[in-house]
C-alpha cells in the first residue's frame, strides 16, 4: 500500500510533547483511513511535506515569509499524489529557495504539525497534515524567492522570535537545541 512507508515512520516517530502527541495521532489516523491522504483534492485535508532547513553551524534556520498566510514559516508544501514525503519536503524546499545544494540530514521524521488552512476562494478551510524533515543547506548560497513567498531569510535561532511566535516553529527550534546537547 503506498500509505505503509508513511506508516512506518510515523511509528517510529516519537512526539516531543503532549501538544505534539495529539497532532500526531490525529496525523496517524488520517493517513491510515485515508487512502487519499496525499491529494491535494481531498478537501477535509491532505499531507504536506515541509523542511526545516539549517546552516552547516545549526546556527540559522532558513524561513520564507509565505504570501498568502502572510507569515513567516518553514518551506514545504502539498505533496500533489506523492506518497514519498521526504522526496515532497526535499523537492518543496529547492523550488521554494532556489537552492539546489539541499541535504537531508535523516530520513526520520523531525517534527508533526496538524493544522488549520483557512477558506480561501472555493478552497474549502481544510487541514494540512504536515510531515517535517531535517535538512542542511549553505547559507551562502544564493537565494530566489518563489512566487508562493514575499521574501525568505536566513533566521539567526536565537532570533527566531523576532518572525514569528508559531508554536510549531518555535518547538522545532528547541529540537535543534536538544540535538545540539548531544
């Protein structure tokens, strides 16, 4: 079933907190009673695959200041049909950054957000069941903003919140810290 990867890194995948746990057995869920889960024209919601992106030094983390949520997020984006969501995370990641040069650092899951998608247009309001990854890029690299973001930048951690208070943000900030404890 094209679901079972998924499947199988979900449970492997252990959530940092009890906020965290409920969004991913809320992802867990749809994913295995939703044989659809990864089109985009499933309108209760579908899986996303996103990035989170760090320097060499795990000192910056790229961001890009989306367009129509008009916030500061990680890259990512609609897994269109694509059941391999690291290959989805990778693949959104150098269309949104212009950089070509991207690493995964592992095939694990790095983080789970269950969230809201406002209506917009016939666009019903929806869930994205975004699945995160741990990746590498050098930050000297020249960047190109795409037509879904205003600007991307390169966030010192420590500064992170100056662009934004996103729970979800914040947290897979301080599993960059914990990781770096190691």
């Amino acid at each position: 079933m094209h679901r079972d990867p998924l499947l199988a890194k979900l449970r492997s995948y252990s959530p940092l907190d009890q906020n965290e746990k409920q969004m991913y057995e809320h992802l867990f869920r749809f994913v295995n009673e939703q044989p659809r889960c990864f089109e985009r024209s499933l309108k209760v919601g579908h899986v996303t695959g996103s990035a989170w992106i760090v320097d060499r030094h795990r000192q910056h983390v790229l961001l890009t200041h989306h367009r129509k949520l008009d916030r500061w997020l990680q890259l990512g984006g609609h897994a269109d049909g694509d059941p391999d969501i690291v290959n989805v995370a990778l693949r959104e990641a150098q269309e949104e950054s212009g950089i070509e040069q991207i690493t995964l650092l592992s095939e694990n899951i790095y983080d789970i957000d269950v969230h809201t998608i406002p209506a917009r247009g016939d666009e019903p309001e929806h869930y994205h069941y975004d699945v995160r990854f741990l990746l590498e890029a050098d930050r000297n690299t020249p960047l190109v903003v795409s037509s879904e973001s205003k600007d991307l930048a390169w966030v010192p951690v420590k500064n992170l919140r100056e662009h934004t208070e996103d729970r979800s943000i914040l947290r897979m900030a301080e599993k960059l810290a914990n990781c770096e404890r190691r």
